[in-house]
C-alpha cells in the first residue's frame, strides 16, 4: 500500500509540475530569434503576436502572424493569420532551451496571390534575401538569440482565403475559401508532397494532390510540380472563371494531370460541362458536353496549345484544336473545329446553348450533321466561319403546305406535317453582329432545290432571298418551270415566306394571258378580270 501511496504522490507532482511548467517558462523569449529565422528563411519580414506554451499539446502558439508583401506589388501584407500553431518537441526545450520545431500551422490565414503582367508573382521572391529579413535578424539581440531548429515536417494552412488577382485590367479575382494546404517533408531541395482542398466562391470546389520542388530560389513561382486536379461543379460566372468571355457559363467540373517545367504545364484530363451556354442570347442546355483534352500552356504568357481536343455531346463527337494566347484584356483564339457525321439530334440539345432557335413548336429528328470552322478573335468577339451541312433529316411539325402557301399553289407542293430535308448545306460566318449564310443549297423531296443567301440577326431576325426551283404540278407547270424567288422574314420561331413573282415570270404571265393569268393574279392578290 505505500508503494501505491508513494507513486500516486509522483503522479500528482508530475501532472501538477506539467500543468505549471508554462507559469515558469518564457516561450516568448523566443519570438524575436524565431521571426528572425523566418523572415530569413522566407525573405521576407515576418512578425510574430506572443508566444504561448501548451506542454500537453506539444504547441507553441503565436496570437497572430503577419508576412511582408513584396516591396513591388503594395504594402499590404502577403499572408494574415490570426494565430499560428507550432509544433516543439518538448523534452530539448525543457532540459536545454532549443527549440525543435517540427511543424506549423496557419489557422485562418487570409492570403493574396498577385500576378504582375511580365507573368512573376508576388511569391516568386519567397526564399530570396531581402533587406526586411536582414533588418529583422540584426534587431535581434544576442541575449535572445536562443538556439532554433526550423526542420518543418509539416506544414498545414487550416480553413484559409486565398485570393487570385491581377495587377492590371478588368480581371475579376478569384477567390478560394475553407482552404486546407499541406506541405508534408518540406525541402527546400527536394521534391515535397502537398494537398490542398477548397470551396471556390461563387459555386464549385477544387482538390489538388501531387508533388512541388526542389524550390527554384530564384523565382519560387518557377518551381517544378507534378499534380492531378480534381474540379467539381465550377460556377463559371458565378466564380468570375468566364471573365475572357462574359457570355460563357454553366457547371464545369474536371478530372486531370499536369506535369510543370516551370514555365509550360502540360495538362491532360476531361472536362464535363452541365447547363452550358455558349452565346450571349443562349439558354442552358439541356444536356451535358465532355471534352477530352490535352494542352500545353505557358503559365507566364497565359497562352497555349490545345494538342488533343475531343468534344463529345452524347453520340456525336467534333475535334477541337489551336491556339489562345492573352493579348491585353482579351483571350485571343486561333482554333478549328471539325465534326464529321455527328447524330442531328445529339445536337439539337445544344442549338439554345449557341442561341440557335427553331421554327415554333418543330424539332429536328435523325439523319446526321457535318461541320468545319475555324474560330478567330477575342473570346468575347469570337468569328467563326465555315461550312455547315445536315443529310437525310426532318424538321418534324413544320408543314411546308401551309408555311409557304402562296408558293405552295403555284407549285403544287403536296401538304404534309414534316418536312423533310435531303440535304442542306451553306457556309455560314457567326459573329456578335449576326450570322450570315452563303451559297445556302437545299434540296427537299417536297419540292425540289432551294438556294440562296441570307442572315439572321442577334434577336433572330431573318432576311433571305432565296429562289425555289420546284418540282412544278401545279399552276407552275404553265410558267415553263420557271424557279420561283421568295423572300423569308420575321424571326426563326416565326418565319414568315412571300414570293417574288412578279420579278422573275413578268414576260411570262404577260405570254400566258387568259386563265393562267387572272389565277397568278388573283393569288398575288389582285384584282380578277371579268
């Protein structure tokens, strides 16, 4: 029993003499050699709120944090923390004063990463000599000058903000928040792993997992890294990410690897975009577009090659390649689209996304489409122009009868729900003023060839003139098969059809006389003779 006695009295004093141990010991005697040694290690001044010992914890915390911001790009400050938590190994500061720190970890830190326009950012200089971190390490005294080994193994930034700007032009920032980093092994020399998990504001959340290092000491920003990017759910207009183009938004989530020099990221992955629009008179569309992709990007230049491009929407597929490079404000694009034979009704879903609208209660249903653009000019004033063409399809509820009457008469087009479209093709150029057809070719089995030109404006205005040259049963079989000019108006929910009689079959009526010629009359609304 006074064995037992005896140990519960060691106990009691050791738990007692732990508990009081800080009430002893000044771990702030150490803040002015550890802001030193940081302020040298970072390059930058570095100043410490005071120093608490937590025994049990094995954690030194500081009440707050503050790092310099680089001379060239402010005077606020480059991280804001509220506290800082420092992980010591207890024994050697108690038995020897030295301090071993082992990790740290930023609570809350508020960061900002700024990106001049030469490409260098504000933490390029981290780890560079500065005069704040010779100022600061000669203020110390050598009386405070105690023994510190900062041999980090980990180092955690715990539910940060960090903010992405640029110092010049109209660029909204980009902000991460809830974010937790952690750098695990960190060397200066070496290759270190990291984490990092965040919610992006305005809609979406980003992971990131790989490999950074060694350190390039003269521009930290340069430095070699290996990751996988996992995107959920990016609000591309809410999070600002659309800022290149103002009209682009929808939900974009990504799966990929990136593998940095330093200067080029090669990247490589799938991007899945839901509720997609494309054009600035666009409606989200309604299906989901994947796009398999590689790409080299210069991370200084923000410009880059797509190599490989696959864009998938359902069955159809298109190849997508070319350049971006950023010139001013604008994201300038030099790319080609190519799409073979693509299921028209894969791609009828993705007609509201480009602001493309249908006759008013019609789809589009089977055959197949081709395309060959090339796309050109600042993202948000995009030019693309090429060749469009659709085989063996039906523009189903649209009955060409009573759509084109007056035509109808003349050539005996026989009525019917649909209309059925053998092939249709024209080059087509779409810019934000409007799109324009050229050398239009349509040949329908309810009447024969349809050609012309014409456009269509923003607020889906139609202007074309366009010649029929009908299968002629009707009245039109008297005028010698003459081809029939019209014109189409109104907008494309509600396109409206008059013919130019008069300006092609004037000699003709005239020849004709009799019967013929009162009907043409009559149905171009004149007066009947008696």
């Amino acid at each position: 029993m006074k064995i037992v006695k005896w140990v519960g009295i060691v106990v009691v004093v050791l738990v007692v003499g732990v508990i009081c141990l800080p009430f002893f010991i000044n771990v702030d005697q150490f803040r002015p050699t550890m802001q030193a040694e940081m302020s040298r290690v970072l390059g930058r001044e570095v100043t410490l709120g005071n120093l608490h010992l937590n025994i049990l914890a094995g954690a030194v915390t500081a009440d707050d944090l503050a790092v310099a911001e680089d001379p060239e790009f402010g005077k606020p400050a480059f991280v804001r923390a509220k506290s800082l938590h420092v992980g010591v190994q207890i024994l050697p500061f108690i038995f020897s004063r030295s301090l071993v720190v082992t990790d740290l970890d930023l609570d809350q830190p508020e960061i900002t990463l700024v990106q001049a326009p030469s490409g260098s950012w504000n933490f390029s200089s981290l780890g560079g000599k500065s005069k704040p971190a010779a100022a600061a390490a000669k203020g110390v005294p050598a009386s405070a000058q105690l023994p510190l080994n900062l041999s980090v193994e980990l180092l955690k930034i715990s539910n940060g903000r960090l903010t992405f700007r640029r110092t010049l032009g109209h660029w909204k920032p980009m902000v991460l928040e809830q974010a937790n980093i952690e750098l695990r092994d960190f060397s200066a020399t070496t290759a270190f792993p990291f984490t990092l998990s965040a919610k992006v504001r305005g809609g979406g959340s980003v992971k990131l997992d790989g490999k950074a290092g060694p350190l390039n000491t003269a521009d930290t920003s340069a430095t070699p890294l290996n990751v996988t990017l996992a995107v959920t759910q990016l609000d591309l207009a809410g999070s600002g990410a659309n800022d290149f183009a103002p009209h682009l938004a929808g939900l974009v989530s990504m799966d990929g690897t990136g593998e940095s020099d330093g200067t080029m990221l090669r990247v490589k992955g799938k991007v899945k975009a839901e509720k997609l629009k494309l054009a600035r008179n666009g409606t989200p569309a309604a299906h989901a577009v994947e796009f398999d992709f590689g790409v080299q990007h210069n991370l200084r230049k923000h410009s880059g090659m797509i190599e490989r491009g696959d864009v998938h929407i359902g069955a159809a597929t298109a190849h997508l390649t070319g350049s971006y490079a950023e010139q001013g404000e604008a994201i300038v694009v030099n790319m080609k689209l190519s799409g073979p034979s693509m299921p028209v009704q894969e791609l009828e879903a993705m007609l509201p996304a480009m602001g493309i609208v249908l006759p008013a209660g019609t789809r589009l249903q089977g055959g197949a489409a081709s395309a060959n653009l090339s796309m050109e000019g600042p993202a948000d004033k995009l030019v693309s122009a090429g060749s469009l063409a659709l085989n063996n399809t039906r523009l189903e509820g649209f009955d060409l009868s009573k759509r084109m009457s007056t035509v109808e008469k003349l050539a005996g087009i026989k009525p019917g729900p649909d209309a059925e479209i053998q092939t249709l093709s024209a080059n087509v150029r779409s810019a934000p003023d409007g799109i324009s057809t050229q050398d239009m070719k349509l040949i329908m089995p309810a009447i024969g060839e349809v050609t012309g030109a014409g456009t269509i404006s923003p607020e889906n205005a139609l202007n074309f003139k366009m010649i029929a040259t009908v299968h002629a049963s009707g009245l039109m079989a008297a005028v010698s098969n003459k081809p029939i000019p019209f014109s189409v108006t109104g907008t494309s929910s509600q396109p409206v059809f008059r013919p130019d009689i008069g300006a092609v079959v004037k000699d003709e009526i005239e020849g004709i006389g009799g019967g013929v010629g009162r009907a043409l009359k009559g149905l171009l609304g004149g007066k009947k003779e008696k």
